[in-house]
C-alpha cells in the first residue's frame, strides 16, 4: 500500500489531452484494484481516468503482461 500526500482531483480530464476525443467505457475490476486506481489518482492529483491513461500509455500493458506471465510460472 502506498503511504503519500494526496492531491485534491480535478472532477474531469482534458478531453485532447493526447490529440484525441476520451470515450466512456465501462469495465470490471476488484475493490482492490478500484482503491489502488484512488491512490495513485489521489497522489498525482488526477482524475481515474486519467490515472488509468498514464499508466497505460507509461507502460503498464507490458507489465500486465510480465504479471500474467509469472502468474502462470508459479
């Protein structure tokens, strides 16, 4: 669990952020996972959203992917 200072978030992203218009989409995660979204949003000052959208594109897919992998060596 991460111990940091939060950051008060901006009710919604900037739409063209990324040179692109943000669509909803809805998907199923854990409370875990939901929590963890919170605190990275809460600690960067940005919205969930936005939190899921860095760590996508700063590289999280790959680390899913590692994650999945060792899963499966255990």
């Amino acid at each position: 669990m991460m111990s940091t200072i939060a950051m008060p978030r901006p009710k919604k992203s900037a739409p063209m952020k990324y040179g692109q218009h943000k669509k909803p989409y809805q998907f199923t995660i854990t409370d875990d996972a939901s929590q963890m979204i919170d605190e990275v949003a809460d600690t960067l000052g940005v919205t969930r959203s936005e939190a899921l959208e860095m760590a996508i594109r700063g590289g999280g897919m790959k680390a899913a992917i590692e994650f999945a992998a060792k899963k499966e060596g255990d």
